[in-house]
C-alpha cells in the first residue's frame, strides 16, 4: 500500500499516510472535532515525536500512557483533546495487535466484500458507521483497494464523483469542495432544525 495522498497538505505529513496503513488509519481516528488537515498531520507528528518516520502499532500499544498523552499534547498539539485522543489511539493499536498482529492492513487484505471490510472496520475503537464507511470510501478510492460492493457499503462516501469527505480529497481544490459541502450540509441541518422548533 503506497499511494499519493494529499489530506493532510504537507509532503512528509502526506508521504507518511500514502506508505502506512497505520498512519492512514490513525489520521483518521483523529479527524473530527479539528481541521482534517490538523487530524491527518497527526500521525506524522507522533512518528517524528517518537523518535522515527514511521508509526508501529505495537510500539504504540505498549506506551506508557501518561508519555503518550503527554507526547500529543505537546505544542502544537496533536489534537484539539489530546489526551483522550492519545487514550483512542492506544486502544486501536492494542486492538490491532491482539486482533491483527498488528498488522493494520491485515483488517481489509484478502477480504472477499465491501460488506465485510465495513464490519471489520466498525470492530476498531473510535470507528463508528460514519467513520468506517469514510475510511471504506478512502481505501476503494485512493488506496486501490475494493472488494467487491465496496461502494455500496461505504453509503454516500463511496459514490463517484462525490465531495463529501476525506476520502474525495485530492488536493487543495478538492478540499475546497469538500469543505463547502460540509457547511451546506450543517447550514441545511439548521435550517431543517428550525423549522421542526417553529412548528
């Protein structure tokens, strides 16, 4: 699994997401309640602040948690809460090793359905059914990877030519679009929540 990828908008940042199904996972744990560039730095940032260019599931499973907190809230933070992120992230990399081996790429390798890679994905901690259908959306649509019904389980995500997440992000004009169909997508939920309170 190596690819270009451009969600986090810095090389090195991005390089380390196209080559480590961990770092691409991680990136996405983190992304909500920040910036997704901010989210999908994240794991580049923790690579470097321990020590490498690269992240390990098993070295981060084992890490004492209080040095991990601290380690992601170190300015700039990791994240905008970064000590319950740093807990999250543990826990998906200790879910790995016992699951996976620690082998993140082991959760959708070899697997026959879109179907069963959704599942897959929604056993990890920190992954809910919009989280898991995104990451889904990603992996068919910039990873290469896409067994079979793939865009159907990955819902809206997974429809071509759409611009709704992290998985339509290509560069900065796609970020855009992106961007500006989430806050249309918040503007008509406001808009829907109102009416309903006036009724």
């Amino acid at each position: 699994m190596s690819t270009t990828i451009r969600l986090a908008q810095e090389p090195e940042a991005d390089a380390l997401l196209g080559r480590s199904p961990l770092a691409a996972l991680v990136g996405m744990l983190l992304d909500q309640q920040v910036p997704m560039e901010w989210a999908f730095s994240g794991p580049w940032t923790i690579a470097v602040r321990m020590g490498g260019d690269d992240l390990d599931a098993r070295a981060i499973a084992a890490y004492d948690p209080d040095a991990f907190a601290a380690l992601l809230s170190q300015k700039p933070a990791v994240h905008r809460y970064p000590s319950s992120m740093a807990g999250r992230v543990q826990q998906l990399c200790q879910y790995l090793v016992e699951r996976y081996d620690g082998d993140p790429s082991a959760v959708w390798r070899d697997v026959a359905t879109g179907d069963e890679v959704l599942e897959r994905l929604l056993a990890l901690p920190g992954f809910g059914k919009q989280k898991a259908q995104i990451f889904l959306a990603l992996l068919g649509k910039q990873f290469g990877v896409r067994p079979d019904g793939w865009r159907a389980a990955a819902g809206a995500y997974g429809e071509e030519g759409s611009y709704r997440s992290a998985a339509d992000i290509t560069g900065p004009e796609t970020l855009a679009r992106v961007r500006a169909f989430k806050q249309e997508a918040k503007r008509a939920a406001k808009a829907a929540k109102a009416a309903r309170d006036d009724k």
